[in-house]
C-alpha cells in the first residue's frame, strides 16, 4: 500500500504513547530502507525503536512495515512504545556489561539472555494491549 502521509503516521504515534503513560517522551519516526534492530519471529525486519537521550526516541520503520496487516502494524507500534517502558535495563545492562570488559563470551552470553528476556516481556505486554487501540487510520481497518 501507499505509505501513509506522516502527520497520520505521527498523530497515531502520539496518541498510542499518550494512551501507554509515555506522555512525557518526546517520540519521533523515520521511515527507512533498512532499519537496524527489530527482527519479528518471521525474521523479517519491520520497526525499532531508539531512545536517543533522556526521555526522547526515534521509531524506525522499514518500507515493509507499511505491507503488513492492520493488526500486526497496531502490534508492533505498542511494542516499539513498550520498549521505552524497558529502557532503563539497558543503564544496568551497560553498567554489566562494563563490569565484563575482560571477558567477551561473557558480554556476548549476557547481551543475548538480556535481550530475549525484555523481547518477551515487551511483546507479551504489546499483545495484551494492542487490541484496546484503535487500528492505524492508514489502513483502512476499523477492526
Ligand atoms: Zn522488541
């Protein structure tokens, strides 16, 4: 489909975070080729999102986010604003991670558990939530 005008995408985003206790982030979006982070479990790469300092983020999303499904688009918007809910276990996966610089394996070993665990947290949360939020207007759904 056509990618969808930015004040939509925006305004959507807004409001989600607004909804999610996240009205004190301040959230921006970029739409890329090839963003760098979120892999879905069908290994596809379709959003991320960067908290960049303080309570600000960019939301990254590829071009192919825009050829999902309306549900899976609502899904993967809560969970890349669920993550900022998270985002303090990367401060005390940082410290960890310092705390290994002798031992790669270890940083290796640690980052991986780190990030499966919050992948599962956040996704579970973004599935309970994500059907108590409007489908994005862009859509064309409205259930
Ligand atoms: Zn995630």
């Amino acid at each position: 489909m056509q990618r969808p005008s930015e004040g939509l995408i925006y305004n959507y985003i807004r409001s989600a975070a607004d909804k999610l206790r996240l009205r004190d982030w301040d959230i921006a979006y970029m739409v890329h080729e090839q963003p760098e982070a979120h892999k879905d479990p069908d290994q596809e790469t379709y959003a991320s999102v960067v908290p960049t300092y303080g309570t600000s983020a960019d939301i990254r999303l590829s071009d192919s986010f825009f050829r999902l499904g309306a549900t899976d688009q609502r899904r993967i918007l809560i969970h890349e604003l669920c993550h900022l809910h998270a985002h303090m276990f990367h401060h005390v996966a940082e410290q960890v991670e310092k705390a290994l610089e002798e031992s790669p394996e270890g940083k290796e070993m640690l980052r991986h558990i780190l990030t499966e665990a919050e992948e599962h947290a956040v996704d579970q949360f973004a599935r309970i939530l994500a059907p108590s939020f409007p489908l994005p207007p862009w859509t064309g759904k409205n259930r």
